[in-house]
C-alpha cells in the first residue's frame, strides 16, 4: 500500500482517536491487547505505529512507521520511531521481547515478508500481538463498503480469515497461543458503551487479538 496515503491523511487519522466513538472504541482495543502483549519481556516494537496513540498508551518503546507525519506525530508522544517499512525492520536480530502490529497486517504489501522480519528481531521465545479486523467480522464488512465508495485508507486494506492469518503465522515461524475478542457492537454508530473484551475468538467481534509466540525453527 502506497504509504503516502497514511502520510496525507495524518492528521484526519489521529483526530478520529479524540472523537467520542474514537475513545471509547480504543479502550476497547487497548483492553483486548494489553494483557496479551504485557506477558512478555521488553523492550517492545510496534510495527506500523502511526501517529503512535497504542504505543505511548502500552508503553511501547519503539516503532516503525514509512510515513513521514505519523513518524513526527508518534515521536511527540515519546516514541523512539525510525521511519521504515514492516518488510524492512532496521535493528539487530533478537532485541525485542514483544512486538505489536494493530492493524498493520492488512495494508503491508508483503505480509509474509513482514512476518519474517518479526521473527527476525524478536527474541526466542518472544511474542507477536496481531489486533485484527478479520474477514468474518461485521466491521471488515463496513469497512469493505467503505473502500468500494472510494476511502482513501480502506480502499487499500486486505482483510485476512481467522484461518489466514493462522496459517501465515504458522509458515513464519510462530505459533498461536491465545485469541481475545473485543467490540461486539454494530460498526457505524456515533456513539459506543465501553465493554470488557473476551477471552477467545469470537466471529461477531470487531476487533481480535491473536496472541503468537517465536519458534525456533529454520527459515
């Protein structure tokens, strides 16, 4: 996905998080995802951290990030960003605990490539957070709807099956530990309830977790 796109609606992007249906929905998410990533070691990389809104609220320490104004933004919020793409992680081998992609997956041009990175730099027995909208789900549907009527961020977005996104895991090098559910109310509303995520995968979900540990295998 033409990074430019993410560079251009910057703003716009970060401004929805201040929004009524913005909070409440991203407590729900840092709820779904905290106890999944927090179970490993530091420090913790986020791949594709935006205008760095998950990373500052999870104490994540660096991040990556190929367009310019969310690297600006992620780096007023104390984020130690490099600017760089998932498939080109610039670090060494083996020097993080945890890594986090929210969302990320499904605009990388080479997901595979990505994934290698994450194995690349996560330490043995470290763990890789995916937060999800998977294809099944309500929202991938709204969203969908969205990118056909010419939005410019969904109209690029690839949403991958619960199966899918296993399956690339699995051939990359990690193996699925746990799944966490959260937003079980219809996309599209102005407003939302906050309520407490659920253990598991749960088709009706907007938002799904998918906890995976580092295998050491060949590559």
């Amino acid at each position: 996905m033409p990074y430019q796109v993410f560079d251009r609606h910057a703003s716009e992007y970060d401004a929805w998080y201040d929004t009524e249906a913005g909070k409440a929905i991203f407590a729900m998410e840092v709820a779904c995802l905290q106890p999944l990533l927090h179970k490993y070691g530091r420090p913790y990389l986020e791949v594709g951290v935006g205008p760095g809104r998950f990373a500052q609220t999870l104490g994540i320490e660096f991040g990556v990030d190929p367009a310019p104004a969310m690297v600006d933004m992620a780096r007023a919020r104390g984020i130690k960003v490099t600017e760089a793409t998932g498939e080109g992680l610039p670090f060494p081998d083996r020097m993080f605990g945890g890594l986090l992609l929210a969302f990320t997956l499904c605009f990388l041009d080479n997901p595979r490539k990505a994934l290698y990175e994450a194995w690349r730099v996560l330490q043995s027995g470290g763990g890789l957070v995916l937060g999800l909208i998977l294809r099944d789900s309500p929202w991938t549907e709204f969203y969908t709807l969205k990118g056909k009527k010419g939005h410019p961020i969904y109209n690029h977005a690839r949403f991958f099956s619960k199966e899918e996104a296993g399956e690339l895991l699995h051939a990359c090098g990690f193996k699925v530990l746990d799944y966490r559910s959260a937003l079980f109310q219809p996309p599209g509303q102005s407003t939302y309830q906050y309520e407490s995520p659920l253990s598991g995968y749960w088709q009706s979900a907007g938002f799904v977790v998918i906890d995976s540990v580092k295998q050491e295998v060949s590559q």
